[in-house]
C-alpha cells in the first residue's frame, strides 16, 4: 500500500507568528518586545527567539519540540493548509527551514 508523506516548510517570519500566536492563545505569554532574530536547532528541533525589549536588553525564549510543533500545525489550521488527522507529524530542519513532515 501506498504511503504519502508531506514535507512542509516554514520560513522564519511564519515560524515566529506561529509561535507568538500559539503563545498568546495559550495564556502562556512570550517575553516583552521585538523577536530580532530566531535561531533553529536540530536533535530534537527546537528554537530560540531573541527579544529586543524596549529598555534596550535582550532576552532569549527557548520552544521545544512539542510546542513548537504544536504551534505550526495551528498556524496550518488558520492557513487553511489541510493536515490530515490520522497521521504521524514531526519536525525536522530541511534547507535551513523547519519542516513539519507529515505521513500516514
């Protein structure tokens, strides 16, 4: 039998409304201020958001796996891109890119 997998990459700007989003619907508030920058780890993916606040300091926001992954597949939702519900979705960094890969 046939298997499909779907690979869907995400750019960092979508990642970053992704989670923000994710965040603020979750009653679990990210740091105040600007994302500046994101960086992307692998084994598990995770990132880190780098916040500029507005007394000039920094601040780092680790998300790990799940919530990340978590956040994507909701971003996909109000995307109106179709996820099937039956099927294993993980996440993976193709071409620099975090990637939900989605497969039954």
């Amino acid at each position: 039998m046939p298997i499909e997998i779907r690979h869907i990459l995400f750019s960092q700007e979508e990642v970053i409304r992704a989670v923000v989003e994710y965040h603020r619907r979750s009653g679990n508030p990210l740091p105040a201020g600007s994302v500046i920058r994101i960086e992307v780890m692998q084994d598990p993916v995770r990132c880190a958001l780098h916040f500029a606040r507005d007394d000039n300091s920094r601040q780092v926001a680790w998300v790990d796996n799940q919530p990340l992954a978590s956040a994507l597949i909701m971003f996909c939702i109000n995307q109106r891109i179709p996820l099937p519900t039956k099927s294993t979705k993980l996440l993976e960094v193709m071409n620099d890119k975090v990637t939900l890969v989605v497969h039954r």
